[in-house]
C-alpha cells in the first residue's frame, strides 16, 4: 500500500481566539488593546461557551455542553 501521506499538505488552523473567549469567561473584561470591531467580535464568538473548572466547553445545537 502506498504511503498516502507522502503528497499531503499541511496547514495550520489558528484557534488563538479560543484563549480570549477563555480569558474573556474567567474575567469579564475584554483586553484594552482591542479596537470595537474585535471586541464585538470576541463577545459574539464567546456566547455558545461556557467555562467550568477552568475548561471551555461550547454548548452543542443540542443543549449539551461539549
């Protein structure tokens, strides 16, 4: 069998926003160096998630955290 990896791509998906939900949850506050548009971004994104005991969690379409 061919090794089916040898012509695949690698690409990076940046999940970095996932840390400012987290931090936005455990604090509150939004980073003071954010422009308006980031901010109501960052809210908008942050509203399916949830944390508890310090883990992230996303609330599925099916009302059950994930």
């Amino acid at each position: 069998m061919p090794n089916q990896t040898a012509n695949a791509s690698l690409f990076y998906i940046g999940l970095e926003w996932l840390n400012d939900v987290k931090e936005f949850l455990k604090i509150g506050q939004l980073e003071g160096t954010l422009s308006m548009q980031q901010k109501q971004r960052l809210v908008k994104r942050a509203k399916p998630f949830t944390l508890k005991n310090g883990e992230l969690y996303r609330m599925g379409q099916d009302n059950r955290l994930r």
